[in-house]
C-alpha cells in the first residue's frame, strides 16, 4: 500500500523494492537512517554511504556505468505528481506541546484472541505512537506520549458526531501510569483527520513487563461507505524503537522556550531517535537543520555526545559576552 501511494504521489514508473514491516533489510545493511547503496549486477555492494548525497551518487553512476549526454535531470521527466488526498479538515486540533525531547518506544499490536487469521481483523486506522521524554529514560520517572495518528492509506477520518475516541492502560505493579485513561476532544467540526494526542505521567521500578494499552474510536471512511466503532489493543515495552523516526508539526518547549546552552549537550543527544549514541542529520530537527554541519566537527554526517558538549560550551563562551543570552 505504502509503494502503491508513493507512486501515485511521486508519478513514479520505475519499479520500487520494499523492505518488510520488521525492516529486516535495513537491519542487515547497518540501519542507518537515509543510507545509500549501490548495488552491482552480481549483488555486491559497490558504494555505500551512510547518508545519501545526489550529486556523488551521480558521480558515481557515471564512474561504475559511465557518462550520460546530455544528462537527465528531474524536470525532464514531467512526473504527474498528486497530493495526498483530503476529503475532511486538518488543523483543527492544535498539536500537543511536550515538555523536551521524546523517544520513541517499542509498541506492538495485542490480539487477545490469537486464533483470529489477520485477514479478519479490522485495519488499525488509528495508529498509536508512544515516546517517553529522557528523563524517564534516565530515571525513571517522566512523561509518556500517545499519539493516535489516522493512516492516510486507509482514507478515514474522525466523526465527531460519534463519541470522541478514548483509550485505558493496563500497567503491571511495576508501572504507574496517571491517568490511565483518557477521552479526545469534542469539536464542533462535523469531521476531521488531526491526530489525538495526550501526555500521562510515568513512574517505573521495573521495565521488563510491558502496558497494555485498550483504545476504543469510530473508523469512517472518506468515501462515506462506513462508520464503525473499532476496540484494538497495543503492547507498549518502554525501551527505545531505533526505526521509529520522528513525529513532524508537533510542539516543543511549552511556551517556546529556547534550548539553553546548560543542558543543551543533552537535549541534542536527546534526538538520538535509534539509541546508538550518535544524532544523524535526520534525527536533527529541521528547523536548525542549518547548525547540523557547524556541531558534527569531524564533518562524519553524525554528532557524538563529545560534539555535543563542545557546542554547549561554545555558546556558553557565547553568551557570555551577549546581554540577554543567545538561543538555540
């Protein structure tokens, strides 16, 4: 589904190879988030780049398969290119600001009747997104993110003449979650596809044991064929999902507030989103994607906590000699 989008997006033609749900081929190539290779007729390996570059990529085209005349460029191809579809609002629902970075955790879905065959169960139109902020990385104790974002593939939306979604965890003794439950919004808009987001506290003695997590929501598709009240389960295990990504469009700092130089080496470090103590120019947030090349020192496309430190007291150095301080 997700090849079939992109072509229709992009106006693709050319054939797609896609890696399975498990990412087993990213994890056997290095995993490297944005990873280039070049891959030769007999399977091997010729090039391979940690983070992806057209213009080498190009060069070594030319150099492996030879030089093209006039060359190729992408306003040649006249792509019929098509948006998403959308069919209800969005950016109804302001977007839920979190109190620092978050790291997302391991969720899986929980079929309590396991003799169900997957092609009937219903779709999970709503997929959950859980993070946890690095201070119950380091402690503990912290915040737990849910996010209920609608999949785009299965063309749904929220009716809000339904009840409003709702969800209740189920934390074993070891994990205190307040609330354990928790009910979206009521809007006055008829529809909407805005992702339902809520912030809980969490405490842990033991994270071995995973939360089970009961969300209950009404499916309704665009096309206005269905309107169904959907029960799915969740199995969250609160230890960090290198393949997760990030989430886009979401606040940061409550009221805006700037990263400060003092703890700035962790709150870097803190978009390390696949754990391997080095923060990747796609981990980096975009809007000071400009800075990214001025902290990775040894200019190797990554930033090591060492770096990171450096930077912190360089703007420390910095403001020291501002008045009002200098933010990051």
């Amino acid at each position: 589904m997700h090849v079939r989008e992109a072509e229709r997006r992009l106006g693709s033609a050319i054939p797609w190879l896609c890696d399975n749900m498990a990412n087993d081929l990213k994890r056997a190539l290095g995993g490297a988030q944005n990873a280039e290779l070049v891959i030769d007729r007999e399977g091997l390996v010729v090039r391979r780049r940690a983070w992806s570059d057209p213009a080498e990529l190009r060069d070594d085209l030319a150099e492996l398969v030879g030089e093209v005349d006039p060359p190729t460029r992408v306003a040649d191809l006249d792509l019929k290119t098509a948006p998403p579809p959308r069919t209800v609002a969005i950016g109804v629902l302001p977007r839920l600001e979190v109190p620092g970075p978050m790291r997302a955790v391991k969720i899986e879905p929980f079929f309590d009747n396991q003799m169900q065959t997957p092609q009937s169960r219903i779709p999970y139109y709503a997929k959950l997104r859980a993070e946890v902020d690095l201070e119950f990385l380091d402690t503990g104790k912290g915040s737990l993110y849910l996010g209920f974002h609608l999949d785009p593939l299965y063309q749904v939306h929220w009716n809000n003449l339904t009840p409003p979604l709702e969800f209740h965890i189920d934390a074993p003794e070891t994990i205190r979650v307040h609330p354990s439950s928790g009910i979206g919004p009521a809007l006055k808009v008829a529809a909407d596809a805005d992702p339902r987001e809520f912030l809980v506290e969490l405490t842990a003695t033991g994270r071995d044991e995973p939360i089970d997590l009961t969300v209950r929501y009404f499916a309704c598709d665009d096309a206005g064929t269905f309107c169904v009240p959907v029960t799915q389960k969740y199995r969250i295990r609160l230890e960090p999902d290198p393949f997760a990504g990030r989430v886009s469009g979401r606040g940061g700092m409550p009221g805006g507030r700037p990263f400060r130089g003092g703890n700035l080496a962790d709150r870097i470090m803190g978009w390390d989103a696949d754990g391997d103590g080095r923060v990747v120019r796609e981990e980096f947030p975009d809007r000071m994607i400009d800075r990214f090349d001025r902290i990775d020192r040894n200019g190797d496309g990554a930033i090591t906590k060492k770096e990171a430190k450096r930077e912190a007291k360089r703007m420390r150095k910095d403001r020291g000699g501002r008045r009002g301080g200098r933010r990051f």
